[in-house]
C-alpha cells in the first residue's frame, strides 16, 4: 500500500482526491486547518475503504504549520509516495482594495508552502527513486489576474521546472491547472457565482480523475476538460493587451462586485 498526503483535504478538490486516492487503496494523511472537518473525514474513508487515514491539523500560513508537515513528509519511517499540495484560496477585490496582509498569506500558502512541501517530500522519494508530486494552480495562471494568478503562475513555472531537473530519477512532478469547480473556494472567498456560465464549471471528482490519468502519463501540466484546452488553446495566441482587458472585466463580474 502507498500513503498519499493531501493539503486542504476536507473540502472541494482536496476532498475528491482523498475519496479517489482511498478508493484506489492509498493510504491517508490529510492535511487543513479544521481538525474536527479532518477526524470526520478519515473516520468516513477508513470505514468505507479499509485504508489508513492519519490527520495533521496545521495552518500551512504559518511557519508552524508548514513545519509540521515538511516533518511528516521527511518521516523515512512512513514514507509519502504522493504529495498533493492543493491548499488555497481567493481573495475578495482587485489590486491595492485587498489587504497587504492577505496578499502575502496568499504567497505563503500558494508559494512558499509549495516549495517547502515540495521539497521536503522528494528527497526521500529521490532516494526511494520513486513518487509523485501534484500541485493543483489554476487556469488563472496563463492570464493578467492579480495576486491570485500570479502565485499559480509560479506553482507551473516551479512544478515544471523541477520536473525537468529530475528527470529521469523516478519522481513525477505535475501541475493541475483546473477551471471554475464546485466547491467551497468562491464562497468562502465571498465572491459570486451566479453570472458564470453552466458550461464553466467542472465537477470536482471528474477533475481528479482526468488529474491521475494525466500524473500517470507522466504529463508535467494538466489542464483537464476539453473545453478548458480549447480556452488555454485560445489564450495562447490572444493578445496580452485584450486578454487583461477581458480577465479584468470577468473577475469585476464574476467577482467580488
Ligand atoms: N474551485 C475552483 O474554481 C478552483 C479553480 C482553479 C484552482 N483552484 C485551486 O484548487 C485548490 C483547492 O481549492 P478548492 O476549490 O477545493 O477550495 P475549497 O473548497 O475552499 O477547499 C480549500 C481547502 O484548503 C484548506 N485550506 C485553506 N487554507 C488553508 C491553510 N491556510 N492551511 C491549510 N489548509 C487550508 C481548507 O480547509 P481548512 O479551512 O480547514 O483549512 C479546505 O480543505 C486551491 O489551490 C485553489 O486555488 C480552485
């Protein structure tokens, strides 16, 4: 049996990659902030699944936090063969209207988090010489978006960077880039949801599904659903000039406001 760590476990993606990974046979550790949402939750796998589900609170905006799990990951003695770094969130408001504390709680848990987790897992699965590691950005990081695009855009630009250098060592690295999904991440992020359209959204245990394919694939970037490769396809070519004029536009509409 393999034992998976997920961050931001109990909810939305991370929660759909903890019912994948425990239907395949994995192994937990489950990682957020809410240790009552964790316990319910491994309690439900383990007894649907048989598999171990282990909990670690942490705040992965803190030091402390980010400590305690680069502490569970070094562990040589129950080993994480993969390590899905998927916990993060929205921030309410455009550039200069969200508070400078909350932007850089952002680069914390999307960035610094990233790297330290990252590196913290694949030294040992280095010298195991093999595992894998999946870092869930967004669609939002090949677009002009703010804080929030900017910090996916450095989790593809890291994850693939790091792929090429260990390549060929056995360890598989690969960023997830969904579009809009249902989840918890809009609401509690106090944004709308009503004028995005039907056909926008993705289901979340459907994402995971096409994410594991692609993992095993040996893909470095994931961009799953059709019409998102399309869009991404289009964004590819489209002016940079147009595409911050109409990003802009989307996230007052579909934002905040
Ligand atoms: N939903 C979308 O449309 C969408 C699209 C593209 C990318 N994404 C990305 O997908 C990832 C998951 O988002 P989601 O939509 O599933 O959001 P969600 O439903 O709001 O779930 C977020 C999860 O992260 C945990 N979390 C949040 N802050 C944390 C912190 N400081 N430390 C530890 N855990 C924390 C939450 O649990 P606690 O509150 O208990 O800590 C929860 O388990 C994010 O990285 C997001 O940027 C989402």
């Amino acid at each position: 049996m393999t034992t998976a760590l997920i961050t931001g476990a109990t909810a939305g993606i991370g929660s759909a990659f903890a019912r994948r990974l425990a239907a395949d046979g994995h192994n937990l550790a489950l990682v957020a902030r809410n240790t009552e949402r964790l316990r319910e939750q491994a309690t439900e796998l383990h007894d649907k699944h048989g598999v171990e589900a282990e909990v670690l609170a942490a705040d992965l905006s803190t030091d402390e936090g980010i400590a305690a799990v680069e502490e569970r990951l070094a562990d040589r003695t129950h080993p994480v063969d993969l390590l899905v770094n998927n916990a993060g969130f929205g921030n309410k408001g455009e550039f200069l209207e969200v508070p400078m504390a909350d932007e850089l709680t952002m680069l914390k848990v999307h960035c610094e988090a990233v790297l330290r987790l990252t590196s913290a897992a694949v030294r040992g699965m280095k010298e195991r010489r093999r595992g894998g590691v999946v870092n869930v950005a967004s669609v939002a990081a090949f677009v002009p978006r703010g804080t929030y695009g900017a910090s996916k855009a450095w989790v593809v630009q890291f994850t693939q960077g790091a792929a090429k250098d260990l390549s060929g060592s056995g360890v598989r690295l690969m960023a997830l880039c969904p579009g809009f999904v249902r989840t918890e991440f809009h609401e509690r992020a106090g944004m709308g949801t009503d004028n995005i359209p039907s056909w926008m959204w993705l289901d979340a245990d459907k994402l995971v599904a096409e994410a594991l394919k692609d993992l095993a694939r040996g893909k470095t970037l994931s961009i799953p659903d059709p019409r998102y490769k399309a869009l991404m396809g289009v964004v590819k070519v489209a002016p940079r000039g147009l595409l911050g004029g109409i990003t802009s536009k989307t996230g007052r509409k579909y934002g905040p406001r």
